[in-house]
C-alpha cells in the first residue's frame, strides 16, 4: 500500500520536474541545482567582469526584445560621380585578381614541367 502511493507520487512528480529541468535546463542563470550548490558554498562562484569589459560597456545600453526588428537607417543613393568611381575600384580589383590568377597557374605549370604524372597502382 506504501509502495503503490510512493510509485503514484513518483509518477505524477516526475513530468513535472522533467518540464521544469528542460525548461530551464540551458539557461545558466535559471538552474535550481547550481544556486543551491553556489548557496552552500561548493559551487562555482560568479566572476566580476574585469575592468576593461566593465569600462567598454554602455551604461545606457538598451537591447532589443526578441522577436522585433532593428529600425530602418536611411539610404542614400549615390550620385553619378561615386557610382563611376565604385565601378571603376570594381574593375581595377577583378583586373588584379584575374592577373594573380594567372600569375598563380604560370607557376603551377613551371613547377609541374619536371614532375611526371603517377602511374595508377
């Protein structure tokens, strides 16, 4: 009789803990077990953020909820005479990178023309 209500009891607690422990499972902040480790004086303690990270943060820093989307920043389009000078960078750069891509399979080539091709085993 003892038995079959600890089993009962056993049985309705154990989802509920289950729920509970994957619920907060992941979360460091939300772990039953470690506050009561870290309150009997086993646990791991927490660390202060040393000087440098605490003086780069904003004080004032505000984050964003989970599920919103950062507001919109203005774009301007260029005018003529930049988008003629990005296309020209463009170009100078694709130019110089064909060039070292040919550079490299010269030099590929000169250093395979004295190495004879493995015979399959």
């Amino acid at each position: 009789m003892i038995l079959r209500r600890a089993a009962r009891a056993i049985v309705l607690v154990l989802p509920v803990a289950a729920a509970v422990a994957s619920a907060g499972g992941c979360s460091s902040d939300v772990n039953p077990l470690k506050a009561a480790m870290v309150s009997t004086g086993s646990g791991i303690k927490p660390v202060e953020a040393p000087d440098f990270v605490a003086q780069s943060r904003k004080s004032d820093a505000t984050y964003l909820p989970v599920g919103e989307s950062a507001p919109r920043r203005a774009i301007r389009a260029r005018n003529p005479a930049g988008q003629s000078a990005l296309q020209a960078e463009l170009e100078g750069a694709r130019n110089r990178n064909e060039a070292k891509g040919r550079a490299a399979e010269g030099a590929a080539k000169d250093a395979a023309k004295g190495l004879a091709p493995n015979p399959v085993q």
